[in-house]
C-alpha cells in the first residue's frame, strides 16, 4: 500500500459533505394574530343621575362641588370613615348626570351606597339613580365615549 499523500483524507477517514438548507417557499397563510386579555381592569365607570323632589326643582343642574358632597355623604351614611376614604374621579357633569370613576374593588360598595341614599331636607329631597356601571367607560356613555372629554 502507498503512502497518503498530504492533501489526501486517510482511507479509514469519512468525509462529510454540507448539505444546503433547503428554502421553504412562502407560505400563503395570513400572519398569525396576537391576543391579549385583560384579567382586572383597575377602575370601575358609573353614570350616576341626580333626582330631586319635588319634580318642578329637577329643572336645575348640578355643580362638582354638590355632586362632591352629596356622593361623600352617601358614602359616609352607608360605610363611615372608610367611604370618604374612596377616590372618587369626577371625568363629567352634565345637566344632573355625572360620570365618576372608581376602584374596581370599592366599585360595588360605591353603587350600593348612592342607591340607598336620600339626602336634603324634609320640603326637598336629592337622590342619586344609577343609570349605568360597568368597567369599560365606553360600555356606560353613549357611542364610544369620546364625547365625555368634548366641551
């Protein structure tokens, strides 16, 4: 047997050779999409609505100092110290409709205690009617709730 030159592989040598990646062609299905879900949202959105007695006094509107005060006072009424304790965000006011934005946990503690609450004086009486609640803003206003931040 010869001598292996020195450019040669042994003969007990296996050579392997690359192989080329093969391209794939395009695939025709649409991108695949991303979802996201939101588990809790951290705030809850209610229209409140400010009814008094008698009907004739309806025809006023309210101010975001009384709409303040009357919704402390049906917090204090319904869970003491610890309703003033609950940020309340006034986004709106309107007429006597008012849009305020809570926490999500004291959002159902906030609902019960406006619609258990009576307030103002034995010749007028005030009360808050909720007219919607619900964790998305646009849920609660009309159309897609833009129209809460337009002047």
């Amino acid at each position: 047997m010869a001598a292996p030159q020195p450019n040669e592989p042994l003969p007990s040598t296996v050579t392997k050779k690359k192989r080329k990646a093969k391209l794939k062609p395009h695939s025709t299905k649409t991108p695949s999409s991303t979802t996201y879900t939101i588990r809790s949202l951290p705030y809850t959105y209610i229209h409140l609505n400010l009814l008094t007695t008698p009907p004739s006094a309806s025809s006023t509107t309210v101010d975001a100092l009384t709409a303040r005060t009357y919704l402390t006072s049906a917090l204090q009424q319904f869970l003491g110290m610890t309703g003033t304790a609950i940020p309340v965000d006034f986004l709106k006011i309107e007429g006597r409709d008012v849009w305020v934005r809570v926490p999500r946990e004291d959002g159902k503690a906030v609902v019960e205690a406006v619609t258990g609450w009576v307030g103002g004086s034995e010749a007028a009486g005030v009360a808050w009617r909720v007219k919607g609640k619900g964790e998305w803003l646009g849920g609660i206003a009309k159309g897609d709730g833009m129209e809460l931040f337009e002047d």
